[in-house]
C-alpha cells in the first residue's frame, strides 16, 4: 500500500466509498477552536512554515521535548530553519503517533507535498513550503476556505468586547461565519490567585461594582445576553472534574467575598462555590439556548519549573484519574429536575470514561432535540486513530452513532482542518468494518446519509447554526 495515498485508512472497499462519495466533499463546522479571532481579522499572512505550524502547536512541543530537543528550538528564539529541521528529526521517529498523519496531510493538502518529511530533505521540503507561504491564497482567511469550513466558533473570554467578531460579520467579502463560544473559567476558578482581578475586570466591562455574587451573576447574565446578540451558540468550560457540592445562594455569596476579601478558602468551600455559579450558568445557557460544553479529566501545568518559564498551554499537561461520575450526574439531575438542562457536550480526557459517559448521556436524553446530550469527539491525547474508535465504538455501542455531532479542531493552526479528513476517513473505516462483518446492511444510501449526518448536518442542526452569509 502506498504511504498516505487516497485510501489512506480506508481499508475496505465500503469505507472507500463511503468517504470518496460521501465524507470528503462535506464542509466542515469547528465548534470549537482556539484559533485566535483577531488573526482572521487582520487576514495574516506567515513568515514561514515554522510559525505556521510550530508557533502554538504544544502537541508537536511534546514530541520535540521527547526527542531530546532543546527549549531554545521549540519555544524559544532558535532561528527558523533550525526549529524546522529539530522538528523534522523528531517526526521520522514518530511512528504511529497521530502528529505523523496530521503533519504529512497538512503538507499534501496545503503544500501539494507528498514525500514524508525527513531530516535529510527538510531544507528543500521547508523552501518549498515557503516559497508557498508567499502565494497570495495563503493567508489565514484564504486558509479557512481552502478547507471548506462553513463555520468556526473561537474560545472566548467573557470580559471580550468582540468586536473582530462584529468586524468579520460585517464584511460581506468573507463568507465564512465566526461566532465566538462564552469561556467562564476565570470567574469558576476561585481557588486562583487571579480570581479578585479578574473579577474587577468584568465590573469595569460591566461599569458594575462587584461587592457580592449576586453582582457577578448579574454581570455574567449580562455577557451572555451580549454574546447571544453577536451570534454566539455555545459556552465552553474547562473543568477537573465535573462537581457538585450544592450549597445556597446566601452560603456561595460569603465564600465568594471571603475570597475577594483576601481570605483563604477550602477546598469545600471551593467546589460549593463553583457548584453553585455553574448551575446558575447552565440555567442562563437554557434561557438562550447556548450548548454547554464540558471539558474535564485534565491536570494541568504539572512542570512547575517550565510553568514558570513559559506559562500555561505549552505541554505540560496531562490526564487525569479523577473523574467521578456521581457528581455529574447529580449536577445534570439538578438541572433536568427545573427542565432548566441545556444541551450539553461531555468530554472527559481520561479515555476510561467512554462507555461511562456513553451510559450518562441515555439518562438525560428528552425529545426537545435529537441526540440532547452528546458524548463529544475524542478529544486532545485521545484524537488519534485508536482514541476516535474506542469513542465511536463505545458511542455505537450504548448510543445512537447516527446522531453524533463529530469532530472539532480544538487547536490554534489554521493547518488543522487535516484533523476532520483523519476523523472522516476513520468514521469511514469504522462503518466499513461492520458492513464487511456482515453487522450492518451494504445500503449504500442510508450509510451515506449517515457519514453526512455525522460530518456536517448533524452538527449545523445541533447547535441551530443560521445558514452561511
């Protein structure tokens, strides 16, 4: 077999098909990307396929660090070339890791270069790049075209004015859709030492002075109400655990102006607190009809040393094996009990939690809207080839694999489209399997409905995107 050529994983004539008929051609929805908003904007264009794809990529950081790359050429000022080259050194070794596949699609796709990347021929491979990179359809809007993407929904905070949002809106040459998705994190994170400032900041977005809870609920309604106006669908959270520790609204107020006052606070008072403005949240989502998604099972900045030398999203995070379930499905019955649940998306980055979830989200499924609670695609060191079939396999297993919403980029390169034709071509790999196994009828209309359902339609459907400009 050739290496990555057009059946690339596709290994049965059904998944073939499946994917040359069906999945390829279908656009894409990120729904969730942290890819910087103001980059779209200002249509930037890159200096060289170093910053392109090394500039705030902590995955190919990782690899590089495991090769025994030094600092000086993953993060910090080696010269463009050098970078690029440490960078090809590492990836010839890397074997089966899902970084092999990406980089060669993004080459082939962006590049038109369909040799694997070597040490030996990295000087041309980077040139050659480069000498694309100069080409007046490679600048980031020119990117996001090229990659069929319909619509993108970046990460952010809710003090952000967003107003390269309304800029983006408003120009009728670009059409692709670029909503923003609502990011609370700062003001759940209480246990940290930036909370006090952060709240201070939301009361001057706000002109609200903030003395109690009840003062940043109301500034937090007010956010949501403002992104809802710039088209905003979504509200995303980075969580350790799903918790829920129920206290009243007079208990969470005074360990919120403890904390504001200086004081120390437990860890008790800590997850009460977060359980009670959490749910405070969710209920606002339904209001508006945001999909709340819940990203858990991390922990974070575990290489104190590094932390504080190049701060936090550089590749020192890891997973964690604290994540009950109790707790969420006490916090969803919270809500399902006042009909107040939103749609919800569960991610737990901890890969034992599959058929766990799978088994949560048949408790909360209602009929105001197919498939309610989703199990969300494999996720950060889960979105590799065997991660993406363990999910599909559990969600096939003990949900409805029909109705599932796909895959995101949950990065900050615009290469990263390449993620959804790798999760494509496993999806297609997946069905064609069961149809080869005799599980699953050769109706190759129904099967393709499917792929499509699960590649775009599902997703537009979802999350009640408005169509494209």
């Amino acid at each position: 077999m050739e290496f990555m050529d057009r059946n690339f994983l596709l290994d049965t004539e059904c998944a073939s098909l499946l994917y040359h008929k069906y999945a390829e051609h279908m656009p894409i929805i990120d729904y969730h990307c942290h890819i910087p908003v103001e980059e779209i904007a200002n249509d930037v264009r890159f200096r060289s396929i170093t910053e392109l794809w090394l500039g705030a990529d902590h995955y190919k950081w990782r690899m590089m660090r495991s090769n025994g790359i030094p600092e000086e050429l993953i993060t910090g000022k080696g010269s463009d070339y050098d970078r690029f080259f440490a960078f090809a050194c590492s990836l010839e070794r890397a074997i089966g890791n899902p970084l092999y596949h990406w980089s060669h699609l993004e080459l082939q796709r962006y590049f038109g270069i369909n040799e694997p990347l070597t040490a030996e021929n990295a000087r041309d491979i980077y040139n050659r790049c480069n000498e694309v990179l100069t080409r007046p359809d490679m600048t980031a809007r020119n990117l996001i075209r090229k990659s069929n993407v319909r619509i993108l929904c970046t990460t952010d905070d809710p003090c952000d004015d967003l107003h390269f949002h309304k800029q983006l809106a408003d120009d009728a040459s670009f059409e692709v859709q670029v909503l923003p998705a609502f990011r609370p994190d700062n003001f759940l994170d209480i246990e940290k030492e930036t909370f006090a400032s952060n709240i201070e900041r939301l009361g001057r977005v706000c002109d609200w002075a903030m003395f109690s809870l009840s003062d940043l609920k109301d500034c937090l309604t007010e956010r949501i109400n403002y992104f809802a106006f710039r088209g905003c669908k979504t509200a995303d959270h980075g969580l350790p655990f799903v918790m829920y520790t129920p206290c009243d609204d007079e208990t969470a107020g005074v360990i919120f102006r403890k904390k504001m006052d200086g004081e120390e606070i437990t860890r008790e008072e800590a997850m009460a607190y977060r359980t009670n403005l959490l749910l405070y949240l969710a209920k606002e989502y339904h209001r508006v009809g945001f999909v709340m998604q819940l990203h858990y099972g991390v922990k974070r900045d575990n290489n104190t040393f590094m932390f504080d030398k190049i701060g936090v999203n550089t590749g020192f995070d890891c997973i964690d094996n604290h994540t009950p379930i109790a707790p969420l499905t006490e916090f969803m019955n919270a809500l399902a009990t006042s009909d107040q649940l939103p749609k919800t998306i569960l991610y737990s980055l901890n890969p034992i939690d599959n058929t766990a979830i799978d088994s949560v989200i048949g408790c909360f499924q209602d009929s105001s809207c197919i498939g309610k609670i989703q199990h969300g695609s494999a996720w950060w060191f889960n979105d590799n080839k065997q991660g993406m079939l363990d999910q599909l396999t559990s969600l096939a297993n003990l949900s409805v694999l029909g109705n599932f919403i796909g895959m995101l980029t949950d990065s900050r390169s615009f290469l990263s489209y390449t993620r959804h034709e790798y999760f494509r071509r496993i999806v297609c790999q997946f069905l064609g399997h069961l149809v080869s196994a005799g599980e699953y009828p050769a109706n190759m209309a129904f099967l393709g409905a499917i792929v499509e359902d699960i590649c775009y339609n599902n997703c537009l459907r979802y999350f009640e995107f408005k169509p494209a400009k």
